[in-house]
C-alpha cells in the first residue's frame, strides 16, 4: 500500500550512491518530504522507522528510453508501471510525442504521473503515432525544425533531447537527410540527439550502416539499443566493433542498452563488451508489449547486466550517477543530498540461480535478483506494482 509520511527514517539498509561516494550502511531521514540526516546510525527522535534491514538503498533510479504515452498506439504504458511501481521515480519517454502532440504529453502524461517523467521530443511531426515499423522522417515535410523549438522552448522543464529512428525504415527516401537536419536542430537547441539504431521492425529496408549514423553524433549524443542483434548494430560481419564505433565512444557518443522486445540480444552484449565498450546508460525500452517479459522492470534489466559480468555498484552508477549526466541533470538527479527533495529507491537484492532471458530468448545464468521494494518521491512511499519473476 502507498504511504504518505511526513517524517520517516530508513532504518539499517546499505545506502550505496557512487556520484555521493557513499557505499556502507546509513539511514536516511526524511522530514517534509526533504532529506534531512544520512548518517550511520540516526536517532528516530519520534520519527516512524521504516525497517529495511537487508535491503539497498540507492538515489531514485532513473529509466532513461520507455514509451510512456498511455493508450497510443502498440507502445503507451502508464508511466508508474514501470516508475515508482518498479522503485523507479524518473522515467523518460523515448519520441512517443513529435512538437505536435508535446502538450498533450505534458498534461496527460507528465502532469499526472506520480514518477517524474521527461521526455526526448521525437524529430519527426508523426512520433509514435503510427506504431514502429512506418517511415516517420521519409517525407521532407514531417520534420518541422521552427515547430519543434517552439515546442522546446515552452517545455525546457521536460524536455532532455531529440528523438531519431536511424533506421532504413522510418528513413526511407530521405536517407540521412533527417540526420543532418537533426545535428543542425541539436546544436541550436542544445540539446542532444538520442538516436534508435537497429533495424528491428522493417526486415525489406537496406539497414543504415551505424559509421553512416555516427557521422552525425557528438560528445553527448546517445546512441540506443547498443546489444542490438538486427542490422545496423555495433558489430561487423566478424562480429568485431566497427572502427567508427570505438572512435565515437572515444569522443564521448555514449551508449544506452535499450532492452526492448527486440534489442538486447546476450551475444552481442558479449562480443561488445569483450571489446572493451561498455553501457552508459541502462534502460528497459518499456512499453506495453514487454512489462510481461522479456524485460518486466529496470531493476531486471539491472541483474541481466550484473548476469554479464558488471557488479552491483556499477549497474546502480549507470541507473543513477550516469543516467543523470546522460539527461544532462546531475544538480537534481543522480544522488542523494542534504536538504533536497526526497528521491529514493529501495531495492532487494537476493542469491538465487535463475535463466536471465534476452530478446531473442536466449539465456545466460545468473546469480542475483534485483526485485523493488520501494520508490520515494518526498513524503510518498509507492511499494511495487506486481509483475511475474522472470
Ligand atoms: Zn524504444
């Protein structure tokens, strides 16, 4: 049941906040909705205890690609499915709205979330209107830039970034004209491209080769569905990294997972990581066709990647530390501080042996769950929505 307490401790967990440089137990007080105290051992002085002994205490996670306008099209999920109903308080959108939808977004998705949801407005004036699968950017005239600012600048609050499918697909005739225009649009902007690579709904299309794509991208610029199997990915026919993918990482292009229904895909993890190029960002790809499986939540999709070798400091850096310097909003998000609003996750970490599922069923063993216990957004405690385990 959700709770509303204006003064609480959480009592005996591990707090670990990498950008805090915090990793031990501490409790945390939280007073009208701010944290007040985070010390090893704080008196309860007539605060209510809440007792997480056992438990992980991190900043709120951040998811940073879902589809979150609820009821369009094959994709719209609630976005407190997989917020605070998954220990997760900021969720952002991934192009469900093009500048034309962007205030329907803000009132109806946005302003009635109970987890903070952000937005990556998508370049093209269709956004997620038609489902996947369309050629959304083929059209000259579906990329609006002088609408697009417009609709950026009455929403800075929200707004973290462009949306672009760099698919031969959503491309279409165009080919990479939508990219240039995008670069053009981002540096006046100042805001970053997130671009979807993978050719994983359209299988009659010439795929874009990715070196094409990261012509286009700068220090900032997100790529996402970096495990992707479907043409277009990270990997050449030998399944090595293309150059052109180590010299972007290099440059500061950074990587977002982006499970999906389609896109991670555990032996391309493998060869990528093998190769010394590793997440930037984690995130689920949420929609309303995976909450069942294969990607269920973030703190899953979390243990998929400690089931690949990464540790369970390093998957709550990339949900909090990282996410936050992606979203280019590390003074509000990203760690837990003294005198700011309360944006907590509590999470149950568990030994158990279990199959970690990929997009194309694939499998790998692991060894740890990472399951929600609690997300905290000032004096709101949301426990977890169900899901079935994987
Ligand atoms: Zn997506």
């Amino acid at each position: 049941m959700n709770r509303t307490l204006t003064d609480f401790v959480l009592k005996g967990g591990r707090l670990i906040d990498p950008a805090g440089g915090r990793d031990g137990q501490f409790d945390v007080r939280v007073r009208n909705g701010k944290i007040e105290a985070i010390d090893a051992n704080l008196e309860t002085n007539g605060a209510n205890d809440i007792d997480i002994k056992g438990h992980i205490v991190t900043p709120g996670l951040i998811d940073v690609h879902l589809h979150l306008m609820k009821g369009l099209g094959a994709f719209g999920v609630d976005p407190d499915i997989f917020g605070v109903g998954s220990a997760v308080t900021t969720v952002v959108d991934a192009g469900s709205a093009g500048h034309t939808l962007l205030d329907v977004f803000r009132n109806y998705v946005t302003d009635n979330a109970k987890t903070r949801v952000l937005n990556y407005i998508n370049l093209s004036t269709l956004g997620g209107v038609s489902g996947p699968g369309y050629s959304i950017l083929a059209d000259p005239r579906l990329i609006d830039e002088a609408k697009i600012e417009q609709a950026v600048e009455a929403n800075r609050d929200i707004i973290v970034g462009i949306k672009i499918m760099a698919t031969g697909g959503a491309l279409g005739a165009q080919g990479l004209k939508p990219l240039e225009r995008a670069r053009k649009l981002g540096d006046s902007l100042k805001l970053p491209l997130l671009v979807h690579i993978g050719e994983s709904w359209t299988k009659d299309t010439a795929p874009v080769h990715v070196g094409d794509v990261l012509k286009y991208l700068r220090a900032g610029d997100i790529v996402t569905h970096m495990f992707t199997v479907h043409p277009g990915g990270l990997l050449d026919g030998n399944r090595k990294l293309w150059p052109q993918v180590r010299d972007a990482k290099a440059s500061g292009v950074l990587m977002d997972v982006g499970h999906g229904l389609h896109n991670l895909n555990f032996d391309v993890a493998r060869k990528v990581l093998d190769q010394g190029l590793h997440p930037d960002g984690v995130s689920t790809d949420g929609h309303r066709g995976n909450r069942a499986g294969p990607v269920y939540d973030l703190p899953t999709t979390m243990a998929k990647l400690m089931a690949l070798g990464f540790s369970l400091n390093q998957v709550i850096e990339m949900a909090t530390a990282n996410a936050a310097k992606l979203l280019g909003r590390t003074s509000e998000l990203g760690t837990l501080r003294i005198g700011a609003s309360a944006d907590i996750s509590v999470l149950k970490i568990q030994d158990r042996e279990w199959k970690a599922v990929d997009s194309q069923n694939g499998t790998i063993p692991a060894h740890q769950t990472i399951t929600p216990v609690y997300a905290i957004r000032g004096e709101k405690i949301y426990e977890p929505l169900a899901v079935e385990p994987p």
